[in-house]
C-alpha cells in the first residue's frame, strides 16, 4: 500500500456512511453519510477537518452517491491517499470467522448469507460492488458483525429444534454487534491491564442492543440469534417473546407472517411500549416529566438487560469487568444505574458520580477503583476496528506477495 489510509464503507438499503481513516492514528480525514438514496431527498452529509457541508442529489441511487463521494475526495486532494478499501458486511453465516480480502468467492458466499440477513447484506453487497467499480485497482475487504461470535460453543448456538434445521438450513445463532464487541474488549483489557485469562459481560446499547459473555478475547455466548431480534428490548425490536406469538395474531387478529414480523421489528420495542419513541433521550425526558408509559418502557428495557448479562454470566468461571457501550450504554447513566442496581449478584457496584460523568475522568471506570468486577464505560469504535483489519490484511498480502531477499553466498 502506497498510502495506509483506508475508505470504509457500510451501506443500508438506503444509506451509505463512508468515512477515511487513518488505521494507526485512528485520525478520520473524512466522514459522512449520504441518506434517503433512491429518493427525492437523497442528500450527502459529511465533515472534514472541522467544516460541516451537506449536499442534495434528489433521486440519487448507491451508484450515484459512490460516484459523488469519489468527486469529493478527488477535490479535496483526497483520493491519493486511499490505500485500501473496508467494507462493513452484516452476515457472514458460518463461513467467516474474521475479516477477509473480498474475491469472487468471498463475494458469492456473502450472496449467499442473504438469506439470512436479508434487510442487510443485499445492501452490503450494492456497496461493495460500486465500489469496486469506482476503485478496480484497490484491495477490498470484508468485516462481518458475525465473525466474533464464531466462537461461540454448540450449547450457545444451537436453538432446541430438529437437528436437521441447522444441518440443512444453518439455522443457529449468530449474534451481530462483534466488531463493536472486539473494540471495546480489547480496549477494556488495556485499561485494567488484565491477564490473557481475563472474563467480560458487554453491553452494546443502541437502536439496536445486544450483550454478549468475552472469555479470554473469544465471545462465549451473545444475545442476538438468527437475526438481530433476539434478545434484549431495543428501539423498535421487541427482543425475546414467546414463539407461538406468531400462532396466536394469526388466529386471534388475522396478522399475515409479515405483519407479526414488521410488528417485532419495527413497531416495538421502546416505542411500542411508550407509544412515544423509540429514542431513549425523548423517553427519559418524559419519563422526568412524569410520563408513565415512558417509565414502563424504560423499567422493561433495565429489567430485560439485567437478566440477560446475569444469565450470559453463567458462561464465565468470574467476572473482571462488565462494558457499556453505544449510544445509550456510553451516554445514559440512567439506565446503567439502574441495570447494576440489579445486578449486585454479580458484585456489581458503581460509584455514583463517577457514573454521572460517563466516567469522563475515571478512564471509563464508573466503579471504585479497588472495586471487582470494574464497571466501565467504553466508547466504541466499529469504523477504526475496520481500518485496522484492512490495513492488516492488505499489509500481510503485500508481505507475502513480495519476493523474499536474494540470498549471497
Ligand atoms: P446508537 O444506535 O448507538 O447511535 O444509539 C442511539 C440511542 O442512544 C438512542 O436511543 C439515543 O436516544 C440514545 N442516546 C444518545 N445519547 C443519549 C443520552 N445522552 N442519554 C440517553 N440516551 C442517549
């Protein structure tokens, strides 16, 4: 690689964030978010260096907005310093269990993961595929929110269903959110200095939440499945409900599969309960003013994660640490207060101011210092850990495609 700065790229049906990193400093040159593509309002957001600046491209498709972003960096004297390129790709199913260099065949087996992810990896793969149009000479990698969990044992990630359903389906648990995971494991094992023997519970709490058990740097159980529905109460996703739920609107409302299926995934979670929003800023501003559904929809979402991280537990031999992260998990000491309130089964203790400043100037700690398990808030970083990768691999290909030194004799 002439230049080590990698374009990441993680592309939604209707979105594109790029961003330009450099994957040792962590520096981004550039970031943005093109948004609403195949829309009249389609609009690329992005700063550099401090300015601000959105354009609009009504009607514009991934195509176009590649080709604008491309423009940008052209102008901005940018696109010199692209070495490589990093894509974000949801589902890797069983076949990747870390990042990869995208050939033909990687392409082909993440056409294939579609069927399991089928909001996310078509998406994926309409970035990956202009980009390589707009930049053939560049190596391309992939970086799955699955691999992470690969390691995963069969009592995690197999459901109690006939056998021959994962055999000739894959049907399992993947689990998502692994490189926010492998970021702020490997950040909290730096901080606390822990041995290579070392046992975590992480919380991911966004829009979309999970948690997961990390044993000696290897995810040992998540929350997430099949897809991304799994497991904790999030925005719009109602996490865990009975299964025969499906059975039961059927019978009883005239629900469609789609209709029991867009209702779990989108009409939901925080907002289903509140009735409100699925933002847990509008929901604790409610919740202050008096807002009883708001406080319901917070009380189940602290319950639900309380349970879980302590049922994740039983995979670890102790606890070193437990990690927040994601929007909510590194901004509402709210609900991390109150979820290890619940949680002093575990030891779990927190210091109260501490925790109001978002352990601003603990290094993250929002327990005592002498106090185990630590308690830490870690803010995440997926765009550098995809930096990091891709520069790696691009590195190691380089290294191993240069002929070795001539020996003298
Ligand atoms: P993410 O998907 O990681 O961007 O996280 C989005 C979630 O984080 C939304 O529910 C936001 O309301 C929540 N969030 C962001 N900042 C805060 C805050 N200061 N207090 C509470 N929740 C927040």
């Amino acid at each position: 690689m002439t230049s080590p700065n990698v374009l990441i790229f993680n592309c939604g049906s209707s979105s594109l964030k790029f961003a330009l990193i450099d994957p040792i400093s962590g520096v981004e040159v550039i970031s943005g978010l093109a948004e609403r593509l195949g829309e009249e309002l389609a609009s690329i957001r992005y700063s550099m260096g401090g300015m601000k600046q959105r354009l609009e491209l009504p009607g514009a498709d991934h195509q176009e907005a590649c080709a604008q972003i491309l423009g940008l960096l052209t102008e901005a004297g940018l696109k010199q310093q692209i070495g490589a390129i990093g894509h974000r790709v949801v589902h890797g199913g069983e076949r990747f269990r870390e990042s990869t260099l995208i050939d033909a065949q990687v392409m082909d087996t993440i056409r294939d993961c579609q069927r399991l992810a089928p909001l996310h990896n078509p998406a994926n793969l309409i970035g990956i595929e202009v980009a390589q149009q707009h930049f053939p000479s560049l190596q391309h990698v992939a970086v799955f929110d699955t691999a992470f969990h690969q390691s995963m044992p069969a009592e995690a990630y197999l459901y109690a269903i006939p056998y021959a359903l994962y055999q000739q389906h894959a049907v399992r648990r993947y689990g998502f959110h692994g490189t926010s995971y492998r970021y702020v494991s490997q950040r909290a094992l730096e901080l606390l200095e822990l041995p290579t023997d070392h046992s975590l519970l992480c919380a991911h709490l966004g829009n979309g939440s999970s948690a997961a058990a990390i044993r000696s740097g290897n995810s040992v159980d998540t929350t997430m499945g099949l897809t991304p529905l799994e497991g904790l109460v999030m925005g719009t996703r109602s996490g865990n409900v009975d299964p025969n739920l499906y059975d039961f609107l059927a019978s009883e409302c005239g629900y469609s599969l789609q209709q029991t299926s867009r209702m779990l995934n989108k009409e939901s979670g925080l907002l289903g309960l509140s009735g409100l929003s699925n933002d847990m800023r509008t929901l604790e501003q409610a919740e202050a003013e008096g807002n009883e559904r708001a406080r319901l929809a917070i009380d189940i979402y602290v319950f639900t994660l309380a349970r879980q991280l302590a049922g994740l537990a039983t995979s670890l031999p102790h606890l070193d640490a437990l990690v927040f992260t994601g929007g909510i998990g590194e901004n509402s000491s709210r609900i991390r207060e109150a979820t290890c309130r619940r949680l002093s089964i575990l030891g779990i203790d927190i210091d109260l101011e501490r925790n109001v400043a978002n352990g601003a100037q603990s290094q993250g700690r929002i327990s005592a210092d002498n106090n185990t398990p630590a308690v830490l808030v870690i803010n995440t970083n997926e765009e550098l850990m995809i930096a990091r990768d891709t520069h790696h691999l691009v590195a190691q290909q380089v290294a191993d495609t240069e002929p070795s030194p001539s020996r003298h004799h």
